[in-house]
C-alpha cells in the first residue's frame, strides 16, 4: 500500500476505531475478554504486519489523544463505583491501593532485576507501570462470571481508584530517572503527594460542581447534558493537569465517583453514554498502542520475560493479598481468588508508550523493550485470567447463586412492602427505578438499587437479573409491567416473570399475560392505585397467616375473593426457606405461611373471612393457660 497514504494519521485513527469495535462486538459473541481481541487485532493491523494502522504517524498527538481518552475512561470508571459498598470493604480497598501498591512495585522491581538483568532504572520504571490493575477488564469479568458481590466491591474498587496513584507514580518516576540528583527522590515524593493533593481537591470541587448544575432543571438545555459532563470532565482534566502536573488522572476519578453517587436528572443517560464512549475508546487506544509494540522487541525479552510475568502472577499479586487483607474477615477462598485475579489495562498500556516516547526523545535506550514487557504483562494476565475467572470462582464457590432473589420494577411504597415482605425471609431483593426519589426512598431502607431504564439490556445487566429467581413489575403502569416481565423471561431465560395489572379498566389483559405465559402478580389484578396509597399513608398493616386447609387449587382464580381484595392483598409466601411473591400460580399447601397486607379499619372483616377459608394465624408456643380457641390468637402484625 502507499506509503503516504498508511501514514495518514487520520486513516489510523478510523480504521483503529472502527477494528476496535468490531474486535469487541466479535468478543461479546464469543464471550471472550475484548482485550485479547483487541490485542490481536492491533498485532494485525499494526506496521510488523498489515500496516493499516501506523501508530508513529501520530507523533505526539499520540499522547495528547491518550490524555483524552484515559480521562474519560476514568471518569466512567468512577460513576460505576458505589460509595456505599465501597465503605463495607474499604479497609480491603485502602490497603490494596496503598501497602499494595508498595508492594506490587518493589517486588516486580526486583524481578525485572533479577530475571532479566536489567539496571535499576529500568526496573524501577518497570515496577511502577504495574502498579495498576485494569478496571475496564476486571469489571466486565467479574459480572460475566456473576462473582459474590463483596469480592466483586474490592476488585473494581482496587482497579478504579489505584489507576490514578500507579499512573502518578510512574510518571513521577519517570522523571527522577530523566533528571537523577540528590534531591530529585524528594522532590519526586513531594510531587505524588501534590498531585494526588491537587487531583482530589479538584476532584471533589469539579465532581460537585458538575453534578450541582445537571440537577439545576433548566440551567443545561434538555439533550446537552451528556456533551456539557464530557466539556466539563475534559477541562477539569487538562486545568489539573497545568496546575499540578500528572494531577488530572485523580481529578476525573474523584469527580466520576462523586457525579455517579449524586442522583441528577440525567443520571441514567450520563452513565450510558459514558460507557458507550470508553467503549469506543477503549478499543482505539487499545488497537493503536498493541500496533506500535514490535514482534522483534517481544522476541527479545525471550522466556525471561515471561518468567517476569509469572513471578508478577504467582509469588508478588499473593504476598501482596496476604499483607493487605490480614485481618479484613475475607476467607480463604476469598484471598485466593483476589490473588488470581489481576489484569492490567488501558492506564498500564497507555503510560507504557508514554514512557517509551519520553525515553526514546531523551535518547535513552531501553523504551521499546520496557513497553514490550508491559504488553506482556497486559497479554497473559487477560489471557489467562479473563478465560480462567469463572473456572476458579466456580472451583471456590464464590459465584453468586442462580434462582434466588427478586428484581422489583418499581420502588413506590406498594414495591417496597412486597421487598421486605421478601426480604426479611432472606431473600436477595434489588428494586429498578428511574425516578431518584422513589430510588432514594429504597435506598433509605437498605435495599440494592438500580437506577435507569429497566427495558435496557445494560440496566438489567448492572441489576444482574439473570442471577436471580424471579421479577416482578409493580409500576402504576401495566403496559411497562408487561414489556419488563417479557423482556426478563425472554432475553435473561428467568423462570418467573410476574406482572401487576389494573382492575379498574386497564389495557392490559389477564389473557395477554396468559398467552405471554406470565404470570399476575397479587393473583389477581388489583386496584394499585388503592393499595399504593393505603402503604403510603400508613392505613395497611402487614399480617402473616398460616395455611391450615388442605391443598386447594386456585390457579387463575386468586388466593382473594373479589369481594375481600380492598381489603387483604396477598404480598408472598413462604414455604421452608424460600419466599416469593404472591401470583396467579401460587398454590397454597398445609403448613405454608403467607404474608396479606390488610387495610388496617377492615383488619376485624379481613381476619373473619380468612379463618372461614382456612387460615390461622401463627400462635408462638403457647402455654396451657393461653391455649383457648384459635379465633382468640392475636394475629402477628408490622405497620408499612
């Protein structure tokens, strides 16, 4: 091919973006980590092969394009962090970023020393690099294999807030190696200190600002949000950056992990956007920096170089989980798996060409080779780690178990009750919702929530409905009831999908849902509108039965006669360990217990109809002078 026209640095560009997104795509069909497709396809197309993609025709636009695209990378990374879960493992996630980092530097300095003989500067740049592990690997691994969420906390925490330390770290390396003097070691750790100092003081400043003005409702015009956040990231990352050098990579953290723990008008629409643009990025960056690490630079680090790798792998990533996680009450189990599970990203790939770049204009030897190691790293630790993930956690029993718990579309105060009508039987319970009231009423009583739209496939993602039992739509609105149970039962294969429906002339039909092979939740339609505001005025009281009766089939006919249900809706049933909401297809047997929300002023109506229909209400061990006729046993009851 030309010449002139392979160096165009416009051509790279485009093919690397549009390689990169097809690498992925391919990935996801597969079920493979995109980062060995995206490694092999820079291989590829890079100049040792194809020649499509022509990394040096960049020049130091190189970096100035990888300073954009890692700040928005980061500051997707941050909005997917949750501070709350963040705050349950946080001694875990301090020292990992802190002791660990220490650790992880010295002990792959002294392997790169020792392996491969390199000198010291080299291997302290070395061991600096690696630092980091990559969020934008272990963060789709870690949901693919559905991991136990508390591992799953310190892992994405660990890879979201180390990149920014490892980053400043070696780059302030980089220049004490650059320019050694007596002082330049101080002056170095003076300059981590100010920049991780400068970077959250702008963080916490820009992340604050930014999230009070897209809660402002008419300060960014409607269909701008999302491009003005980019704007604002963009800028905070740069004016860090000239205030205090190598600053801007903890800036745009801090700012994502406080944007995406404030709930803002556009909460759902920022977070989808950001992920589909470090999508984009990802697999550009990744194509172009795995193009321009050359196959003579890799056969030159020979076995040694993966000898390196493995001791990074099996001697330093555990001595580095056993310091850090002494006495945090993870279990065995859990250190093994954190020990397996590191692999290097974007932020270790991109300071890796910066460094050769910085080395190789101070015509210093050694640039190239110190990237080929780096991508070495990158290539077997997402190679091994990424296809081995499941197999070990499943081999440790830390997957999440499949076919218990309930997503609930809808946190209005009917939704919560049947939540903790659930819950409190020890059942996992997570509510969908996009309106931040209703979200940050949930959130209020200790439930998992998903804020977004529940018909998008990457909201049931981050709800992990595929893990759970069942799901229930409980909105006021039963054509979303409808389209949410179908698209959970058809798209993530869950074997129970209830819908609510309106018994005052709705849309919706009880033979739809039969034909759909949904089920109706409360057994019945209700009068929603009735029962929410009978919960949110406090006017309902929960009660538990017991079945006495033999079996009765009421498939299709509701547990609830017509006459009764404005005054005792059924909420669930529990039978042995297991609870589950009430639906058209729940059969009462002998012994079970049901939880019945009762309009509090019906209560004595509400207790006589179901004694004659063969309830009882749960009597604790009483004693022989208690012991008169059933119809004088209190009835067990919580307020809603």
């Amino acid at each position: 091919m030309n010449h002139a026209v392979t160096s165009d640095p416009a051509l790279t560009i485009s093919i690397a973006l549009a390689a990169g997104l097809v690498a992925q795509t391919i990935a996801h069909h597969i079920r493979v980590p995109g980062l060995v497709l995206l490694l092999i396809t820079g291989a590829l197309l890079g100049p040792d092969a194809l020649g499509l993609v022509q990394p040096e025709s960049l020049g130091h636009a190189l970096h100035t394009l990888v300073g954009f695209a890692v700040a928005v990378i980061l500051f997707e990374g941050g909005l997917n962090l949750d501070v709350g879960r963040l705050k349950r493992e946080s001694r875990a996630i301090q020292r990992l970023i802190t002791l660990g980092a220490l650790i992880t530097a010295v002990g792959a300095t002294l392997a790169a020393r020792a392996i491969l003989q390199w000198e010291w500067r080299s291997s302290i740049l070395f061991g600096t690099l690696v630092i980091v592990t990559g969020p934008t690997v272990v963060g789709p691994l870690v949901r693919r294999i559905r991991l136990k969420k508390h591992l799953q906390t310190v892992l994405e925490g660990e890879g979201v807030l180390i990149d920014p330390i490892g980053a400043i770290v070696a780059v302030v390396a980089l220049d004490v190696a650059l320019q050694p003097s007596a002082t330049s070691l101080a002056m170095g750790v003076l300059g981590i200190v100010a920049s991780l100092g400068v970077g959250c003081l702008l963080g916490f400043a820009g992340g604050w600002g930014i999230a009070r003005l897209l809660r402002l409702e008419h300060f960014v015009p409607e269909g701008l949000e999302n491009v003005f956040a980019l704007s604002m990231i963009l800028a905070l990352f740069h004016v860090s950056n000239a205030l205090q050098p190598e600053s801007g990579i903890a800036s745009v953290t801090i700012a994502g992990v406080l944007v995406g723990n404030t709930r803002t008008r556009v909460h759902r629409d920022l977070r989808e956007f950001k992920e589909q643009l470090t999508v984009m990025l990802i697999g550009m960056l990744f194509v172009i920096l795995a193009a321009d690490v050359r196959f003579a630079d890799l056969r030159a680090l020979g076995t040694r170089g993966l000898w390196v790798v493995v001791v990074l792998m099996f001697v330093i990533r555990p001595i580095n989980v056993i310091a850090c996680t002494w006495g945090t009450g993870l279990s065995v189990k859990d250190k093994v798996f954190l020990s397996w599970i590191a692999p290097r990203g974007i932020v270790a790939a991109a300071v890796a060409s910066f460094f050769a770049l910085r080395l190789n204009d101070a015509q210093i030897e050694g640039g190239t080779t110190l990237r080929a190691l780096v991508f070495l790293v990158i290539a077997v630790t997402v190679v091994l780690q990424g296809l081995t993930g499941g197999l070990v956690a499943r081999m440790l029993g830390l997957r999440r178990a499949t076919g218990r718990g309930w997503a609930i579309l809808g946190a209005n105060p009917l939704g919560l009750a049947v939540g903790k009508a659930v819950r409190e039987h020890g059942e996992e319970v997570v509510f969908l919702d996009a309106s931040g009231d209703a979200t940050n009423a949930a959130q209020e009583e200790g439930f998992q929530v998903i804020f977004g739209n529940a018909l998008k496939e990457s909201t049931l993602l981050r709800a992990g409905v595929e893990d759970l039992g069942g799901c229930v739509g409980l909105t006021a609105n039963e054509e979303v009831n409808l389209l949410f149970a179908t698209k959970v039962r058809d798209e993530f294969k869950v074997k129970r999908s209830c819908a609510a429906l309106n018994s005052r002339g709705g849309r919706v039909t009880p033979e739809m849902l039969e034909e759909a092979d949904l089920q109706i939740a409360f057994g019945a339609p209700q009068d929603l509108a009735l029962w929410e505001s009978c919960v949110r005025r406090g006017f309902g009281e929960i009660q538990r039965w017991i079945r006495e009766a033999d079996e009765a089939e009421t498939e299709g006919k509701g547990l609830i006669a017509e006459e009764q249900r404005e005054n005792v809706l059924p909420l669930a049933r529990v039978r042995g360990t297991r609870a589950e909401p009430v639906d058209d297809r729940t059969t009462p047997r002998r012994g079970d217990v049901f939880l019945f929300l009762v309009y509090r002023e019906k209560a004595a109506e509400a207790a006589g109809w179901l004694r004659a229909n063969g309830w009882k209400p749960p009597v604790e061990e009483p004693s022989p002078a208690d012991e008169e006729t059933e119809t004088d046993a209190e009835v067990p009851t919580s307020g809603v």
